[in-house]
C-alpha cells in the first residue's frame, strides 16, 4: 500500500473521531487545559540532497551533525498543548526552529544530471555551512483508554507536519569534475531547496505514578506515514506535581525516514529536555 493510500485512511480516522468528540454526551464533564512551554536539547543530524539546478551539472549532497542544537542554533520556541472534556482530547505540539552548521558537516557526494554519484573527499572539505528554518507541527485527536489516580493512557490519531527551509554554500579545494572532464561541483558555490511533509500519524500517550509521592512518568509514542517513508517519536521522562502543575524531565527522539531522492536524508533529533505544565 503507497504512503498516499496510507495517509488518507489515517485522515477518515482522525474526521470519524473529531465528529465523535464533538457531539458525544459530555455535558457532565468541563473542559481541562494543559500548556507546557519547553526546552529540547537535541543532537542534529542527517544528510541533505539537493536537486540538480536548472543548467547545472551536479548538486551536493551535504552532511549535518551530529551536533547539539545550542551549537546551531539561531533562535526557537517549543510548547504543547493538550484540550480534554470527558475521555476526549486535543493534542498538539509546536516547534520552530532556525539553525546554522558551520563546523560539523561537509559535501559527501555529488549527483551529475546524468551518470552516477561522484563521492567526495573529506580531505577536499574546506568550509561547509547549511542553514535550516523549519516549523514542526503537531495536531491529534485521542480517546482515554485508561483513567485512574496511578495512571492514564489516550490512544490517538493525527497529524504531522514538518516545514523546511534549507540553503547551502561550500568551499572546496578543487572543483568536482566528470571522467570526460566537465565540472560537475565548482569549488565555492552554493544552493538551496525547501519541502513541506504531510505525515499521518497513530500512537500511545500518557503517565503512570511512581509510588505513592508526587513523582510519576510521562511517555508518548507515534508514528505514520504519508511524505516520509517513515517517521516516528517518541519521548519517556520523570515528573514531579507542584500546586500549579508539574515539572518534567524528558528525553525525546524524533526521526524522519525519506526515500533516496528526497531532499532530507535519514535526519534525527535525539535529546534530553526540560518543560513545566499548567493546568487550567
């Protein structure tokens, strides 16, 4: 089944739901709000591929990472929202982000407009600096399977939306040139692409208590299909309640699975993070 057929029947699941919160009996039950505003420190990488300009003889494919974020990055902003009445719920999480690679990454390849990939040296790698805007976004709708004072678990159904905007220059020692000669890659250049990816999404949320304190654990898991050939989330962590809310630490790994020709290449974000929750 292609990922197009896969992400239209995630969607009807995500319509059946929303129309089954909005007019399921619930009138016993108030709205309740979460907003957690966090930091995520992740380790970046994954490699670039460019398409072939139009006139050009070959574009880079370029390295990123691994890295830390706060090496790369420009600016962000990070929260998540959860809207529950009775055992519905809305979930969703914003990330944007603006990052700049200047010391960890280097041209790995050049594909030709025609012919095969020309490898390049890591000894031909002077300077190489990818700049990345993206807006991660994303939207789910969840049902409660589980609701008791030592833990909770909602199933959900949704959507993923990655947004990125990406440029490269490079400064190699020698040109990259074909066996006949022609100059695939010049020294110094430099080229950029964006893409938007639509991915549907199922997974597993929730938290259990440890002991009878203050202290529990929080999780999510997801993963679905539809731009990507894959992509998947996933995040466990410890938590302690205040009167206001609750305090959570949280490690997160997050990674995007793209066919060969696509502009990003296996590209991850593995890291720990930080947030508070209030609830209202």
């Amino acid at each position: 089944m292609s990922g197009r057929n896969r992400i239209s029947e995630i969607l009807v699941l995500i319509i059946t739901l929303a129309s089954s919160a909005a007019f399921a009996e619930t009138s016993a039950d108030e709205w309740q709000f979460q907003l957690t505003p966090y930091l995520w420190l992740p380790v970046i990488e994954g490699s670039v591929k460019y398409e072939v300009p139009p006139g050009g003889g070959g574009s880079p494919k370029v390295e990123v990472g691994p890295t830390d974020w706060l090496d790369l990055l420009n600016i962000g902003a990070l929260v998540s929202g959860t809207a529950r009445k009775g055992r519905f719920s809305i979930y969703s999480d914003l990330v944007y982000l603006s990052l700049t690679s200047k010391n960890d990454g280097r041209v790995l390849s050049v594909g030709p407009g025609s012919g095969g990939v020309i490898p390049v040296s890591a000894d031909l790698n002077l300077n190489t600096r990818t700049d990345l805007d993206g807006l991660l976004w994303t939207l789910a709708f969840g049902y409660s399977v589980q609701d008791t004072e030592t833990a909770s678990a909602d199933i959900f159904v949704g959507a993923r939306f990655l947004g990125v905007d990406l440029s490269t220059s490079w400064d190699l020692t020698a040109a990259i040139t074909a066996p006949g000669g022609s100059v695939v890659l010049p020294a110094q250049g430099n080229i950029g692409s964006d893409k938007d990816l639509w991915d549907g999404i199922v997974g597993i949320r929730g938290r259990f208590a440890v002991g009878s304190g203050n202290w529990s654990v929080p999780y999510h898991f997801d993963a679905g299909t539809g731009s990507s050939d894959l992509t998947w989330n996933a995040m466990a962590g410890l938590s302690y309640a205040f009167g206001w809310g609750d305090l959570v630490f949280a490690y997160r790994h997050l990674s995007y699975d793209q066919d060969a020709n696509s502009l990003l290449q296996d590209f991850n974000f593995s890291g720990p993070g930080i947030g508070g929750t209030f609830r209202f």
